[in-house]
C-alpha cells in the first residue's frame, strides 16, 4: 500500500473523530481521558507484539518536552471535542490551520523573518476567519464558541507542532504513547474532581469510544508517523486539507449546519490562503 494512500486513510479517519463524538454521550473531558488511554495502550501492545521495548533512555532524555506536549494535548483535544458540539465545520477548519499559526509563533519565538508569501497567507486567513465569524452578517454571536474552540485547539496544537519538531532521537512511536498517556493524566483531575466520570453510560456511546480509541487514536497515528516521512510538504497539504473541506460536508449533510455566502468565500480564502503557504515556492 502506498505511503500516500495510507496518509489519506489518516485523513479519513481523523475526519470522521467529530462525526463521532457527536454521537457519544458523555463529557469531553471523559471522552479525553478514555480516547488518550485506550490509543497509548493499543501502541504499547504493538511495540510488543513487535518484539522490542520503550526506548526509556531516550524517553528520559526528551521527558520535559513530552509531558508539556502532551498536558497541552489534553486541553487541546477537551477544546476540539466541545467546539465539535457547536460547529463542526467552523472549529475542523480553524483547527487545521496550525500551520500557518506555525509560520507565525515561530517569527516571534525565534525571530524567523516572515516573507511577502507568508504575510500574504496569514492576513488572508485572518481575513477568511473574520468572514466565517458572521462578523459582517451581525451574526458573530451564533458561531462564538466553534470559533473559541476552535481558535484555541488550533494556537495549542500549533506550539504541540513546535515542541515536537525541536524533540530529537525518540521513535515516533515511543513518542506518542508518551505524549497521549499524559494527556490523560492531564485531564484525569477535572474528569475526576469535577465529576465528569459517568456511573454509567449507553452501549453505543461505549462502542463509540472504543472505536475513537482504537481507530481514531491508535491506528491514526500509526497510519500518519508510518507514511509522513516518505511524502513531501505538498503531498503531505494538498491530503490533510480534504479533512476540514470533508468536515464542511459533514456538518452540512448530518448536523443542517447552513453558512452564508460570505461564509463560503471565507471558507475558501482561508483553504486557498494554508495551502497557499505549503505550495508556492515548492519545485515538486
């Protein structure tokens, strides 16, 4: 199977997380703690049914910028899953544009100049977040918590990208359980001390988990460490994209979530403005 076709799955699959949380009955930060478990112990068992052990020395070696990613993972993926519940077009689509939000924490933190082509893409993303806000139809109010949510799981997942391109010698898998166990942990007081945990739940909403832990967490990330690194920038954007626009679809079809034509000029111009900043200027 190609290293493209398997990154498309990915993006199948991570396409269908806010379908599916739609359909779980529970509180987020439950449905966190479950997802973050489930999908550290189904990479555990597969590094053992591989034969081979945690890496605990490099483990140890990368400890602090593993637990910061994965605490920040935590209240990212609590955010993701509530902005879900509003707008699952708005929050998909603001949550995917961490790579523009990329270009410009990195600008600050470590004084990367920001080119004309940067620029350009970051005031037209701001420009098309505006335009699907309903800031210029006066209806800002009705979209408010997709675009928090939303806004937030992006700016945390932007510094999630930053601190695991600066982490070195660890397995990607190694990695990840790392980062998903602490997510759990992290959310683990607010599910506990906040009474988030239910005393019991429905069959479907148990299945759902599963498949969210398994499927949507597990296999996800097999699917994306096992193909990225064969596939170049473009490839890698021009696939991950599809996940918003497929979202867009979604809400539309199954939630009768309506967005005005500004909304959809909008839509565009932030979709045509991140790929923007992936393709131009890239030979391949």
């Amino acid at each position: 199977m190609s290293n493209r076709l398997l990154y498309l799955i990915s993006t199948l699959i991570s396409s269908s997380s806010g379908f599916i949380s739609r359909y779980i009955n529970c509180e987020r930060e439950f449905l966190v703690l479950s997802r973050g478990i489930i999908g550290s112990l189904f990479l555990f068992l597969l590094i053992k049914i591989k034969g081979r052990k945690l890496d605990v020395v490099s483990i140890k070696q990368n400890i602090k910028p593993l637990i910061l990613s994965g605490i920040l993972m935590g209240f990212c993926w609590i955010s993701l899953f509530r902005g879900f519940e509003h707008s699952l077009s708005i929050t998909s689509l603001l949550n995917n544009m961490y790579n523009v939000i990329v270009v410009v924490i990195m600008s600050f933190v470590y004084h990367e100049k920001l080119n004309k082509k940067q620029v350009i893409c970051v005031i037209s993303v701001l420009i098309g977040v505006l335009m699907l806000s309903g800031l210029f139809e006066g209806q800002i109010q009705a979209n408010i918590y997709g675009l928090m949510y939303g806004s937030f799981a992006c700016i945390g997942y932007s510094i999630v990208t930053i601190i695991n391109m600066r982490i070195k010698g660890i397995d990607p898998l190694d990695k990840t359980i790392v980062q998903l166990f602490v997510s759990s942990l992290t959310v683990l007081p607010f599910a506990l001390f906040g009474n988030k945990i239910p005393t019991s739940i429905e069959t479907t909403s148990i299945i759902l988990i599963l498949i969210m832990g398994i499927v949507n967490t597990g296999l996800l990330f097999l699917l994306f460490f096992g193909s990225i690194e064969h596939l170049s920038s473009s490839e890698i954007a021009i696939i991950g994209y599809l996940e918003p626009v497929i979202n867009i679809v979604i809400g539309t079809i199954f939630f009768n979530e309506s967005m005005s034509i500004i909304g959809i000029i909008g839509t565009i111009i932030v979709l045509v403005a991140a790929l923007a900043n992936e393709l131009i200027g890239n030979s391949k």
